[in-house]
C-alpha cells in the first residue's frame, strides 16, 4: 500500500493536507515525505514511526548508545558528513548504520563496496543524528573537507599573508559558513563564550557553558584554516584585518530563529597568532523575574521591600560572571512602569530594556559614569543604575543622587555582602554618608543546577562535607550521572545564590565607627543574615545543586 495512504488511514494525515503537499513538491521539486514534514503536517519522528513499522526497520534512540570508536572508524567522514549518517555498531560481518532516509539505497550500496560488510539500516531523526556526528567527527568536517579541496583558500605559514590575502580568504563562502557553524553551535549550547585560543600545532576552540569552559568538538585540520577563521571574525566585527599586533574590539549583530543575538569580539595577538574571545549576549535569555533568579520566598520578600523604596543606595556585590548585572535587570523590570522614570549608565550596554532610559559609557569622549550620573540627575528620574562603582568620584555621585530622593542601583566587586560598605568607605566615602545612603547590599555567586533528565540520589559521605554543612540521613541529596542533554556534566543551567544584609540601626551604627566585615557579619547575622554558603546547603538539601558546587563557588 502507498505510504501516504496509510498515513491517512491512520488519521495521521488529512486528504487536503496531502494535496497541499503534492502541491509544494511539484512547486519545489522535493520529496513528498519532506513536504510533508516541512509543512508541519507531521513531525519527523511521526514519519519515521510509520517507515519503521511498513519497512521493518528499527528505530533506535542515539542519545543512550556508547559507540564504539573502532565503529566510528569503519566509515570515511566524508560520507558520514555529505550522506549524513553514522555508523553504531558492527557484529558478524555487519554494520548497523543509523540514517534519517531510509528510500536513500545508493548511499547503502556504496557503503557495502566500501567496506565489504552487509549493511543494515536503523532509523533515527537527523537532528540526533547531527549531533552525534559532531560530537565524533567534529564540528564543520564537511565544511573543512570543502576547503581542503579548494586551493585558493589553503593557508599555509599563519603568518605570512597580506591583507588582500586575507580578505580573499575570509570572504570564501567556505569560510564564511564554518564561522557561520562555529557560532551556531555554541548558540545552540547555550554558551555565554566562545575561545578562540591559537597554538602552534593545534587550533583550540571551546565554548563556556554554564560558567565552565569545555572543548567544541572539533577536527584536527581545522588549525590549517586558522587565519582564515579569525580575518572573517574581523570582519563581521568592522576590525581592522592587517592589523595584528595591537588588540582590537568589536561587536557583531545576527539573528538565529527569530532571537536578536549580540556578539562582543576581543582580538590578542599571541605567540602562534591572535586569540579571540566572543562574548554572546543572547536578548531573549536576559530578562529574568527575580523569582526565576533562585530567591527564596524571604529573600526575595527583603529584596522587594528595598526595590520599592523612594530613595537610598542598593549595591549587588561579587566576582566577574556572578550575575550582578542580570540581578539588577530582574530588578528594574520588576519595578518600571509608567508612572516611574528609570535611568542607567552602564559600560557597556548589555541588553535592551523596555521602558528604560539607557545610556552607554564612552571613555573615549569622556563620558565617564561621573560624568553620566550628574547629566541623568538633570533628567528628574526616579531610579538609577549604575552598571559599576569603581572609584571615588563615581561613588559621591551615587550617594549626591541617593540624598537627593533617587533610588540607586550599582555593582561592587566585594566577595560578601558586609564589605561592601567598607569597600566605599576606602574609597574615600565618609562613613556617615555611607551609613546614612546604603539600604542593603547583596552578595551572589551562581552555581550549576543537577541536569533533570539524569538526576539520581546521592549518598554523600557526611565525614567529607564541610562541618557547616548540617548533613543528616534524611536529607535527599542528588547529583547529574551525566547525559546529551547536559554534554555529560550532569549539570544544566544556573541559579543564583544570595547572601541579603540590610541596613538596621545597628549595622549603619557600626559602619559608622568603622567596624570590620566580621563585627557587621555577627550582627546581622542575629538580623537573621543568611550567609552564601548556607543558602548553597539550603539548595542543595532541595535538590537543586550539589554539595561539590556549593563548595567551589563559596570557597572559605
């Protein structure tokens, strides 16, 4: 019987959704089955269902198969990247090979001259299959195997080109859909960055993915295209290509699926060549609520109170890459509305807010936070951010706007929330005005989630935790064993940790006599201070994150 026959039988199909696609493969010249799929008539999987059924073919799920490398081996990647399928397994004298085209019997025939086994196919999506191919024969192999065979666009000595050369180079349209690739995929990874690091044998490429740099699989011929892959950077990044000796900045805009993608692009030059770091700001993963962050109810309660206040000074504190800045977007999109007027300064500006006055630094035309914070004043808002306090001329123009009836919002670089009063008073602020200024200040760090689609039980062994880590048989701990979806961490996404100190009676008293960090940790802590750490253990004992996490990112 027909195929698309028995789709209709099985009421997967309509008999006018079958027309319409009879109608686009006459149109377009491609499959019925791929018109199907392509009109979203059916997914993929549905079709691959039924061809599994009426040609007795298995379907297999990639994700839980351990291949064997000596597999791998059995076939070119040239036709495991242009025929895209893979091989998965080899017993007595036949290969099981996993494709997404079952009608496709040429490339299983030349796969049986090929290597002299008989071929037996397997069914599975192509988008299982992609990845797969990736993750073993590297990403772009295809691409690569193109320039290979194309002499113009063959480099040699990383060195040695012009910058005609170069341009020639970056603008092949080989080149152009590998970098095209590279970025791609660390967009389809969720990666905040992408390293570019050049040595003298090798080409490193790695992506960090939830805080953590790992390795983009990627092949080993790549190092040959080096010069290439960097001048078509350069270029999408308006930099200057001849130029590579001094660093240089630049910023690229693209669009992947519909979602606004900005890319910030740093060039070094090192010793086998210049290293590049994109910093991948995606717009649509921005824009958290302050629940959606990872406060708990009393935090978050607390930190509500002092976004809602008239006037005073609100600092976020922690390292680079703790989340700070995207803390305090959570908080003026919690806050912006029609009735209130709210102003940034920000070096740069990371992302765009609806409803918010945003203004970027330019050092180069002197206008510097200071500068930017006493122009905004004569703008009459009712909330300013300011993206960093980083000296003492930009911290008495926080404080001048906070006396002046202006909630403030700023970052510090403080590991705790108790030094960040002390850090303003080094700065040269007087104590009195901090005291008097200063509503709260939040110390974050960001841990790594437990990947839900791996998650087990935990027995920790209680003699090797941390002694301010409560642990008792009760408590259900959890940890990732590791899988596809979280590249085999057995982590996937982040959270935040807070550590909220507010300003009472006490506290501002102490900051006025100069008390030490410890004196104003002690006496907030009867306030009800819960400490990092603590929060850390209180996720962990939720099943949230793992003890390892907690402990990495609240180090003692």
């Amino acid at each position: 019987m027909n195929i698309t026959q028995i789709l209709v039988d099985k009421g997967l199909l309509r008999a006018e959704q079958l027309d319409e696609a009879i109608a686009l493969q006459k149109a377009e010249g491609v499959r019925l089955d791929r018109a199907i799929i392509k009109l979203g008539f059916l997914t993929e999987r549905q079709w691959l269902e039924v061809m599994s059924e009426q040609l007795h073919l298995p379907m297999v799920e990639l994700a839980d198969l351990t291949i064997d490398p000596q597999t791998l081996r059995a076939l070119p990647p040239k036709i495991v990247y242009r025929k895209r399928l893979i091989p998965i397994s080899r017993e007595n004298g036949t290969l099981n090979v996993a494709t997404s085209d079952a009608f496709d019997l040429y490339a299983f025939d030349d796969i049986r001259l090929l290597t002299g086994l008989d071929i037996q196919p397997v069914l599975a999506p192509r988008e299982d299959i992609e990845k797969l191919i990736k993750t073993h024969y590297g990403l772009g192999g295809d691409t690569l195997d193109e320039m290979v065979g194309a002499d113009e666009v063959q480099v040699g000595d990383a060195g040695g080109e012009t910058s005609d050369d170069l341009l020639e180079m970056a603008q092949e349209a080989s080149v152009i859909k590998l970098v095209n690739e590279i970025i791609l995929e660390a967009v389809n990874e969720r990666a905040s960055d992408i390293h570019i690091e050049p040595y003298e044998h090798h080409l490193s490429i790695r992506y960090r993915i939830d805080g953590v740099l790992q390795e983009a699989s990627v092949p080993p011929q790549i190092h040959r295209f080096q010069a290439a892959i960097i001048s078509r950077i350069k270029i999408l990044a308006n930099m200057n290509i001849a130029e590579r000796r001094v660093p240089q900045d630049g910023r690229i805009k693209f669009s992947v699926g519909g979602r606004q993608i900005d890319v910030r692009v740093s060039v070094i030059p090192m010793l086998f060549g210049e290293g590049i770091v994109m910093r991948l700001l995606d717009k649509a993963n921005v824009l958290f609520t302050l629940p959606e962050l990872g406060m708990d109810e009393t935090t978050f309660a607390q930190f509500n109170s002092l976004i809602e206040r008239p006037h005073g000074i609100l600092l976020v504190t922690g390292p680079t890459g703790s989340g700070k800045t995207t803390t305090l977007y959570a908080a003026l999109n919690a806050i912006v509305g029609p009735g209130i007027k709210v102003l940034t300064v920000e070096d740069p500006v990371e992302y765009h807010l609806q409803g918010v006055n945003q203004i970027p630094v330019d050092q180069h035309v002197g206008m510097t936070f200071e500068r930017g914070l006493r122009a905004i004043l004569r703008h009459d808002p009712d909330v300013v951010m300011i993206g960093e306090i980083r000296d003492l001329e930009t911290a008495r123009a926080a404080i001048q706007a906070s006396l002046t009836g202006h909630l403030v919002f700023s970052t510090l670089h403080t590991n705790d929330s108790a030094s960040a009063p002390m850090r303003l008073i080094d700065m040269g602020v007087e104590p009195y005005l901090v005291s008097s200024t200063l509503i709260g200040s939040m110390a974050q760090r960001l841990v790594r989630k437990i990947c839900l689609k791996c998650k087990v039980r935990l027995q920790p062994d209680a003699t090797k935790l941390p002694k301010d880590f409560h642990y008792s048989p009760d408590d259900k701990l959890f940890r990732g064993e590791g899988c596809p979806n979280c590249r085999h961490t057995g982590y996937r996404g982040r959270l935040g940790l807070f550590e909220l100190l507010l300003m009472t009676e006490v506290i501002s008293q102490q900051v006025m006599e100069r008390a030490p960090s410890p004196d104003i940790v002690a006496a907030a802590r009867k306030s009800g201070l819960r400490l990092l750490r603590e929060d850390g253990w209180l996720k962990v004992r939720r099943g949230i994150t793992t003890p390892e996490e907690v402990i990495t990112c609240t180090a003692v």
